[in-house]
C-alpha cells in the first residue's frame, strides 16, 4: 500500500537513480525532468526478434527505439494540449477573488520512462507505466517545460497540474522562514547547532502555518 506522501522536486527527477528511490521507499512524486529524457509510448511491448541460430538469444525489446518526452509531446499535437488554471495569484486580474489567474495549457501522457536503470529495476522487459506532464502555452511553438510523476492512473490533468506547480508554496515558505523566522541567521560551527536552529525555525514556520490555516481570513488580516 502506498504511504500518504509526497515528493516534488524542480529538476532533481532528471536523474534515474533519485526516482526509483523514491519509489523504492513507496512515495508518490511529481518530478521536474529535461526534454532529453527518454521514454516509450504506453502502448509500446516488448518484442523478441526470431533467433538466427547463431551467437546469444536475442532478448526482448520495444521494435523502435526510445523518443525524448518533447518528442513524444510535440507528436500528440497541440490539440492534446488542455487549458487549466491551478491558482489565483497576488495581483489584481480576472479571478473571482479580483486577482490573476494561473492559467497555461498542459498536455498529460501516459508513457513507459526508458533507460538502463530503470529496465534492471524493473526485473523484466516490460517498462512501467507513469505520467507525463507538459506545460505548452497557447503563444508558444513547443512545449515548455516537462514533469514525470507515479500518480495513479486515474489522476486528473488538474491535479497533476496543480501538484506541479506547487513550488510557488515551497519558495514562499523558505523565504518567508529566512526573513521572517530567521533561518539565515545562524552563526554557529557546528552541525549540531545548525541541526538545532533549523528544527526550532522549522517548528515556528509549522505553528505559524497552523495558526494562519485554522483562522478567518479577517483575523488574518488584523493579526
């Protein structure tokens, strides 16, 4: 049974080796990759090509060879490409709150992730199956930006989106935790001291959080 976590990361999937670890400890990610990385169509099956009759047995393989996410992307067309607004951001626009919309367009694939690591971890000749999100703005020629994740089949295009573009929360929690609660302020030498601040810093960020959750937004806003 998969663990209730999550792992999303800006470009650190490009690598094999941190995915599969990922998955070996059971934990769902949504993982920013290159457009080099490699991957086959779902519907790719391995193929055994007819033995010779001389030098080893040939092994099971897919009959064409592995294209990059961007190619795979490009060849489903921009019509496969759906408009999704994750959030409302902080300046004033359209929204219904009276602020901008987070708006692009996305193209989600289920594809079969290639490479050598990734075929020894499988055990067999049959490559699993994950998502692929890619992010094609309506003014732009080609996709822009990939993301690989485990989520479920069944998961919606907006919720791959949204979870991918959480980094926004992730980088207004760091920021918010130097400038604020000082966690570029430690002026020690040791790394149980630095161990020390960041776990009290990590404590304040979580009770500040909670306090900022579970009120109104007009006490918020008086506090």
């Amino acid at each position: 049974m998969r663990r209730p976590c999550g792992v999303l990361v800006d470009v650190g999937g490009r690598t094999a080796a941190f995915r599969l670890g990922l998955e070996e400890r059971r934990l769902d990610y949504v993982v920013g990759i290159s457009t080099t990385t490699t991957a086959q169509p779902e519907e790719a099956q391995p193929h055994t090509p007819p033995y010779s009759g001389r030098g080893p047995r040939p092994q099971p393989a897919c009959p064409e060879p592995a294209r990059t996410v961007k190619n795979l992307v490009i060849a489903a067309g921009r019509q496969a490409a759906q408009p999704v607004q994750w959030r409302e951001g902080s300046r004033p626009g359209s929204g219904r709150s009276g602020l901008k919309r987070m708006y692009s367009r996305f193209v989600a694939l289920r594809i079969r992730p290639a490479g050598r690591e990734i075929r020894k971890a499988a055990g067999g000749p049959e490559l699993p199956v994950r998502w692929l999100l890619a992010e094609w703005p309506a003014g732009e020629p080609e996709p822009v930006q990939f993301w690989l994740s485990n989520l479920p089949a069944d998961t919606a295009l907006a919720t791959l989106v949204r979870t991918a573009k959480l980094r926004w929360r992730i980088e207004h929690d760091y920021r918010e935790m130097k400038q604020a609660l000082g966690l570029a302020h430690f002026e020690g030498r040791t790394w149980r001291g630095w161990h020390h601040h960041v776990t009290l810093v990590s404590v304040a960020h979580a009770f500040c959080t909670l306090q900022r959750i579970t009120r109104s937004p007009k006490e918020t806003a008086l506090a």
